[in-house]
C-alpha cells in the first residue's frame, strides 16, 4: 500500500508543475510506471482472493482517477465485491455512486440498501446518511423515530456530526420530547470526538444550568 500511496503524491506533485513543462516532452518515469502496474496487478489479484480491503482501493483508485483513467463503472464493480465482502465503506461509496448515477444508473432505493448495509458493517458515514434520509423525507416518508435510530448509531461509532443532530433533535423536539440534558449528553459526545460546534452548544447548556 507504501507504493500505491506515493505513486498518487507524485503524481499530485507533478500536476502542480504541469504548465512549467512542454507538451511535447514525455516526462512519464518508465520506473515509476511499472510501479503503478505492479502495485495494481498485486492489489487486483489479492481482490480476485476475496480481500476486500483490496478491492476497495482499486475501487478508490478508478473512482478517483489515480494513475489510471477515471472510471466509475470499474469503481462500482470494486466496490461491489468490496461490500460483498463486508467493507463498510465500500458499500457507502457504492452508494453514493447509486445516488447520484455515477457509473450506475441513479437509483434511490438501491442507495439507501447500500446505506443500510454500510451501516450494518459499522461505518459511520453510512449510518448517518440514513439519519438525514429519515430526518428529511426527501427519497422515503419521513420517520424521526428512524433518524433517530441511525443517527445514534453513527454517533457511537463517533460521528460527531450524528453526535450534533441526535442533541439538536433532543433540544428542540423533533419528533420527540424536548430533553435538554439528553441534547447536552449528545453535544458534549460530539465535542469529545472534537466537533467545536458541540463544544459549543455544550458549553451554552451548562452555562443556562442544564444538568
């Protein structure tokens, strides 16, 4: 994983300097890319093993454009056998190319199955996008008890953003009792796991005498 990582900072490095150096000279290092090619070929063989730690950095790899073409067709196919594996992440990230049709025909139910499967393996972002899902009614009706729900599996994985919405919900009732010390325990969640903004509206509760 060394190599791959510094094959995307030089390659990061030498975008910065593109305009300084003419068009029609090769600077492509044939060392550098015979890296890039053995790197991906180990990465894609430990994939086709059932690693889905792989598989998800390829996936990463095509969805961002490092040292190969962007393709988020290819990355959608990685991620897949990352999430059938049981990565969380990948299966946000499938998600979101689900959600917004990126390599994937735009499917909104199919976005929120890869949600729900991201957060079932624990990852935190995909617990939280559920949370907003919920909150908002916007693809699905709208089910606070569910928001809830998510978010507050988000923020024990410590999401602190999750940790924020779970205190702002408590605070002002959304779809559910004002508790205002329930909102305090959840803001001071999110400024342990440093959001500043919870410190903040943990600081402004305690100050008022909220227990």
């Amino acid at each position: 994983m060394k190599n791959i990582f510094l094959s995307i900072y030089l390659l990061c490095v030498a975008s910065l300097y593109a305009e300084l150096i003419p068009n029609d000279i090769n600077t492509t290092d044939s060392n550098t890319t015979i890296e890039q090619e053995n790197t991906y070929n180990k990465l894609l063989k430990n994939c086709e093993n059932g690693n889905a730690t792989e598989c998800l950095s390829l996936g990463l790899i095509h969805a961002n454009g490092n040292s190969v073409e962007q393709d988020f067709k290819k990355a959608s196919q990685f991620y897949s056998k990352s999430c059938n594996g049981k990565n969380g992440i990948a299966c946000f990230n499938l998600g979101i190319l689900y959600d917004y049709g990126r390599g994937v025909n735009k499917e909104y139910k199919q976005a929120i199955n890869m949600y729900i499967k991201a957060c079932t393996y624990r990852d935190d972002k995909g617990c939280f996008k559920l949370g907003q899902i919920y909150q908002s009614g916007l693809l699905v009706r709208q089910d606070f008890k569910k928001a809830i729900k998510y978010y507050s599996k988000a923020c024990y994985i410590k999401n602190s953003d999750a940790c924020i919405s779970l205190g702002l919900i408590h605070f002002n009732g959304t779809g559910t009792k004002i508790n205002e010390s329930l909102a305090k325990e959840f803001f001071g969640k999110a400024c342990d796991n440093g959001n500043l903004l919870g410190c903040k509206y943990y600081r402004q509760l305690n100050e008022s005498g909220i227990k």
